[in-house]
C-alpha cells in the first residue's frame, strides 16, 4: 500500500494517506506492507465517501487494501475527547462515524468533504474544529510521557497522582486499554524504532526494558502476529 503521511495543525497528529497495494503473492504471509500495528491511537478515516473511525487496536489489523484511505491520526489519549467517546467503546473496532454521531451530522460533512478539492485538508479541518471544541483530561499526556520513558505502572499512578483503580478506569476511556496494555504497546513500538533504525534485536530489547532478545520476539508475535524480522528486513 502506498503510503505517506505529514504532520498535522491537530497537536500531535498526522495526516496520512494510502493506496491500494497489489495482492500479495501466494505464500508471502503478513507482518509487513499495509498492516496496522498497535501504537495506541485512533484515526478519523475518509474512504469512498464514507467518514469512519479507527479504534485503539491490540493486536496487527491489515485493512481492504483495495480501497484508498486518508485518516488523521491522533496521538495516544487524544482522539477520545474528539470523537465524544470512550476509547474502549471501539478497542480493536473500525466503525463508520454515523454509529458515533447523528446521521444527519455525518452527511453533512461527509458531502462537504467529497466536494473539496482536497479531502485530506478538509478532514484534518473537520479534526481541528473538534479538536478545538474539546475537553480534555490534563493527566493523560503525563500517563503517556510516563509509560513511553518506560516507568512501571505503579510509579505512573503515584507521579498523577491516581489510584490503581483510577488510573485503570482514565486509560480505559482515554486508550481503550489498561495501562499494561499502553505500557506494552508504546514499548514495543519503541523498540521497533530502533530495530529499523539499524539497532540489533538483542540490543534494542536491552535498551527498551526487555528481559532478552527472546523475551522481545515473543512480544512481537503477540502483538504484530509477526517476526521483527519480517517488520524491520
């Protein structure tokens, strides 16, 4: 799938774009190509005149690749206050925004986003209006900024100041998941990072808190249904 992405006027976003990809070729497996891996975030998508949302996924998702798509994606904990929603609501979900909001409202805008010229720029428009008319919980980028540094569960609720159970019921509505399960998504993506940026496997499980190199490639096929092998060739 033909990919690309810029930054975003929405704080912390992207806007991206893709395009349908050849089939693949007989026995050539998944892990790779147009496959979405859990990263914590939640897109507002734009495909075929139809506005959809992406919810918080625990596990690879590879979408139609015979269709385009142009999404916003929103940073860890961000997309919820947005979109009106518990993120838990739609934990490993893609939904078309008219479950979400009135059917009346979604055909408003999706008519005005198909009559842009560039639908791209008019999704990140419709993006920043309800970003900018949100109401935000203040503790969530501390919980992010907090697990992606690698601090332990425990040590996160003390610095924000929640309970176990308060901080649980915050990243449920914020994430879609507890935050073990944000802990482990943002590191494995942290150690992603570094395997593509040219770090050895066994290294950049050292550095990003795994017990070894095996302990990494277990959490990999968890949650990528993949080797890093196949992700970072």
């Amino acid at each position: 799938m033909g990919y690309v992405e810029r930054a975003s006027r929405v704080p912390g976003a992207v806007v991206w774009s893709a395009e349908p990809e050849p089939e693949p070729e007989p026995g050539g497996g998944g892990g790779g190509g147009g496959t979405v891996l859990p990263d914590g975030c939640m897109d507002l998508l734009w495909s075929e005149g139809r506005l959809l949302v992406a919810g918080p996924d625990t596990r690879a998702h590879r979408p139609d690749g015979s269709a385009p798509y142009t999404g916003v994606r929103f940073a860890p904990g961000t997309a919820a206050p947005v979109l009106g929603v518990p993120a838990h609501v739609l934990r490993d979900r893609r939904v078309d925004l008219a479950e979400l909001w009135s059917a009346r409202e979604v055909g408003a805008l999706a008519a005005r986003i198909a009559a842009a010229a560039d639908p791209a720029v008019a999704l990140e428009a419709l993006a920043a209006r309800r970003w900018a008319a949100r109401r935000a919980d203040p503790l969530v980028a501390r919980i992010v900024a907090g697990l992606r540094a690698g601090r332990t569960v425990g040590a996160v609720a003390d610095e924000v100041g929640l309970g176990a159970r308060g901080l649980h019921r915050r990243s449920l509505e914020a994430f879609g998941y507890g935050p073990k399960t944000l802990a482990r998504v943002l590191r494995f993506q942290r150690a992603l990072a570094l395997v593509r940026s040219g770090t050895g496997h066994a290294d950049a499980a050292q550095r990003t808190g795994y017990a070894d190199q095996a302990h990494l490639a277990r959490e990999t096929r968890a949650l990528a249904g993949t080797t890093l092998g196949r992700l970072a060739p």
